[in-house]
C-alpha cells in the first residue's frame, strides 16, 4: 500500500472523526480552563501543556516543507509562512504570555491535543508540499488565493486581538474569571474562537485542498461547541453578563 492510499484514507478518516467530534462536544465539554473537573486523570502546568499539543504543528509541517517533492513557488513559500505564523506564535509565544495559572491540564487533553497536532499537520503539509503537485507562482493572483489570505488575515487579527484582551485582564491582576470587554467582545462571548474559524475556513479557501477543508471543519467541530459551552457558563456565573451578547455570531447565535 503506497503512502498516497494511506494518506487518503487518513484523509476520509479525518472528515468522518470531525463530525463525530461535533456532535460529542456538544455533551461533553472538553475538561480544561473554566471547564476543568475531577475524574480526567493527572493534570500537568498548563504552559507545559500548550507547548506539547502545539508544536507538532510547527515541527512535523516544516518537515513536510522540507522533505516535500514539490516544487517551490512563492505560492508554497506563502502557505509555509502563513501556518507558521499562527503556529509559532501559539506554540511557543502563548504558552509564555498566559503567565502563572492555577487551572491545570489533564494530561489527556494533551495527549489529544498533540496527537491531533500531528496527523492535522502531516495532511496538509504532506498534500501542499508533495501530492499536490505543487502550487504555480500565478496562484497568487487567483481570487480563492486572495480571499482566502484576506480571510486568513482577518481572523488572525480577531484572534490575536481577543486573546490580547483576556491576557491584559490577567496582567492587569484580575483574578479567577471576570466579563471581558473591547472589540468583539461587545458582541460575542468568544471572537477569539470566531477569528480562529475565520482563519482556518481562509486556509481551506486559499490552498482550495482537502485537507484545508479538514482543518476548517475541525475548527468548527472543536470551537463552536466550546462557544455555546463558555456563553451558558457566563449566563450562569454572572448574572449580569450583557443579555445582548450572543455565543460566536454578533447577533445570530
């Protein structure tokens, strides 16, 4: 069986587990942050945490850069750097930026986390770099590329900005959980999930692959449950959080 069946089955895997992760997190709220709770088994510094479940993103995709047969154009150049962009940053940046915390994390969840790191990265890094085929320079100038980096871009600056807000409240020395409030937090309890799916649905548009469109749906499957599950514990630890405030869409939902 040659890499290229297995990495398709991976692949129609990959979808199938997406959905079935949708659905469970709508019961199950992954146990870490305000979340946490006993009966998940050991837990580990959460910086410690991050470090781990984000890294195989940096390295094992840089290693499919590196080792792929694909030709290098400026279009490939400008996929490597804008994974890395996010991946760096929150492998190795966050982890530094979230300063001390009591709330620990189980060392499940890590497990999951890199694991989903792992086979995340191998999928769209192995397709861009290697059985794509390569991406011509003129790709550039297509409109999926376009609006795909316009989206991408968009979302980085929603989520870096939000997760900005929510680290400044801690550097600020508020303590436990608090509202937040600036930028989109007027109108959702989570825009920085909201700009981590706008980022990953502009990759799937820009790379126009498979694997993006794996990426974008997972994204969706992990945070839009998440969502709902941070907007009802607000509406219930804080009475007088903004009743016009909606869970990830401003005036939807």
């Amino acid at each position: 069986m040659t890499e290229q069946v297995i990495f398709n089955y991976l692949l129609v895997a990959w979808f199938l587990l997406a959905g079935t992760v949708f659905i469970l997190l709508f019961f199950i709220s992954a146990p870490y942050g305000r979340h946490l709770r006993k009966g998940w088994g050991l837990n580990i510094n959460p910086k410690t945490g991050w470090v781990v479940m984000e890294a195989p993103a940096v390295l094992v995709f840089a290693a499919c850069f590196i080792f792929g047969s694909a030709p290098y154009s400026f279009a490939v150049l400008a996929f490597f750097f804008m994974w890395q962009a996010h991946y760096v940053h929150r492998a190795f940046v966050y982890p530094l930026e979230i300063g001390r915390s009591s709330r620990r994390m189980p060392l499940l969840i890590v497990g999951f986390g890199f694991t989903f790191s792992v086979i995340n990265a191998y999928l769209n890094g192995r397709y861009l770099f290697t059985f794509s085929g390569g991406y011509a320079s003129d790709w550039l100038g297509d409109p999926r590329f376009v609006v795909g980096v316009i989206l991408f871009g968009l979302g980085y600056i929603i989520n870096r900005r939000s997760d900005g807000i929510l680290l400044n409240m801690r550097k600020n020395g508020i303590s436990g959980y608090s509202i937040p409030e600036g930028g989109l937090y007027r109108w959702v309890s989570c825009p920085n999930y909201l700009g981590e799916v706008i980022i990953w649905t502009g990759w799937a548009v820009a790379t126009w692959s498979l694997p993006g469109l794996a990426f974008a749906l997972w994204t969706i499957a992990n945070l839009v449950p998440r969502a709902r599950a941070h907007h009802a514990w607000y509406r219930k630890n804080m009475p007088d959080y903004p009743p016009e405030r909606k869970a990830l869409l401003p005036r939807l939902w």
